[in-house]
C-alpha cells in the first residue's frame, strides 16, 4: 500500500490543468496501488510567506519560542510531516511569469529546513534527507519550454526539480501541458498529449 501525496497550486483553481492532470495521477495512483491519498490545496488554502518568527522559530529551542513562532513552525512542520508520510508525492505547478506560482514557492519556502528536509555532508555538501519516494510533476504553460527559443526561459520545471533534488527527492517523473496559448487546435493538442502521458503513467504503475 502506498501513501499518496497530491499538492495543487495553480491559482486557477478549477481551471488549472496541472491540478487537473496531477489530480488524476494521484487518484488513479491511489486506486491501483490500493493506496491512501491526501490532499494540500495551495490554491484554496495558500500558506502565507515565511517570515521572521518562521526563520528564528525554527533555530529556537522548541522551549523558548513565542507563540507566534510556535505558530509558524508548527505549520512547517505539518507540511514537512504529509512529505515525509508520503510514498509518492505528486505535484501540479502551473507557469506564473516564467516560474511556479507563489502558492508553491511559499510550499517549498516552509518545507526546505535545514536539519530537517537538508543538511550538509562532510565536506560541507548539501545532502537531501527525504529519501525513497516517487515524484510526479505536472508542469503547465501557456508557451512551449521542452525545446526551441522559449527554453531557456523555463524557470518551472528546472527550479522545481532541483528543489525537490535538493531535499532528496530525486526520482521525478515530469509531465509537461504546454503550448495551450496559440489557439484551440493547439490547446487540444497540448491537452491530449498530456492526457495520453497521464495515461502512460497510470498503465506502468498498474
Ligand atoms: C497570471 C498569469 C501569468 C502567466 N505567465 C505565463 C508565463 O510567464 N509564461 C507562459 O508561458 N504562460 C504563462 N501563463 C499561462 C499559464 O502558464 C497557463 O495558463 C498554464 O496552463 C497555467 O497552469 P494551470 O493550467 O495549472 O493554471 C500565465 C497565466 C497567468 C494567469
């Protein structure tokens, strides 16, 4: 049995289409590996931005804190634990000018602590100390950004796997939906190559 984790952020709420195919990984996951599933809706439930009381609450003995920094970490740490219960994770990100959203990047900002999801090596190496699960990333844009001019202006998908690289998520299947701005065809085309990935996902793990 496998825990799943599915994360949406896409400000777009029901119009997302990386909440849309992220969700039916998650759920088609969860039915053929007869596993349990939960949910953090960073769209309807945006964490707010880190802030001083997070940065110092989280080097504070647990003791001396405030009780805005108990607040603060303590919320950390409940997204910290949905990562570290999870056997898979699944994540949808959707393109904000050129990079994730806010929501996201507020997510990774809670998650990325040192001593808890990183710490360094002897010779001061970052190492990634959430290990042995399963990544699947679903990435939408409107341009296209696996190839041609536009690639070196994707700030998603690359930032968003070295982040997860960077706490020791490493194994990271990545879904692309993109090039749904040049019109309907193109959407539809965009939209059924993503579908059919989705779909080659879920045969595999079956
Ligand atoms: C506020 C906003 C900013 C966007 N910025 C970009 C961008 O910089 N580059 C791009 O290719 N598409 C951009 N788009 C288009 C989205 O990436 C596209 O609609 C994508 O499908 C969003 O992901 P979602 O469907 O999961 O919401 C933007 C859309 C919105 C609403």
């Amino acid at each position: 049995m496998a825990n799943i984790l599915l994360v949406t952020s896409s400000p777009r709420g029901s119009e997302g289409l990386s909440t849309r195919f992220a969700t039916e990984i998650a759920e088609g996951l969860k039915t053929r590996l007869r596993g349990t599933l939960v949910t953090r809706d960073l769209s309807r439930h945006p964490p707010p931005h880190i802030t001083q009381a997070y940065i110092h609450g989280r080097v504070a003995a647990p003791e001396a804190r405030t009780p805005e920094q108990v607040e603060a970490v303590g919320f950390a740490q409940q997204l910290v634990d949905e990562v570290s219960a999870a056997d898979v994770l699944v994540l949808g990100s959707g393109m904000i000018n050129f990079g994730p959203s806010s929501q996201l990047k507020a997510w990774f900002d809670h998650i990325t602590w040192p001593g808890v999801t990183f710490g360094y090596g002897a010779a001061g190496t970052p190492q990634g100390l959430l290990a042995g699960k399963k990544v699947y990333l679903v990435t939408a844009a409107g341009g296209v950004f696996s190839q041609g001019d536009w690639a070196a202006f994707d700030f998603q998908t690359g930032y968003l796997r070295h982040l997860l690289g960077f706490i020791g998520l490493t194994d990271v299947e990545v879904v692309r939906v993109e090039g749904t701005v040049f019109g309907p065809e193109a959407a539809k085309a965009a939209i059924d190559a993503a579908q059919a990935h989705v779909q080659a996902v879920l045969d595999q793990a079956a």
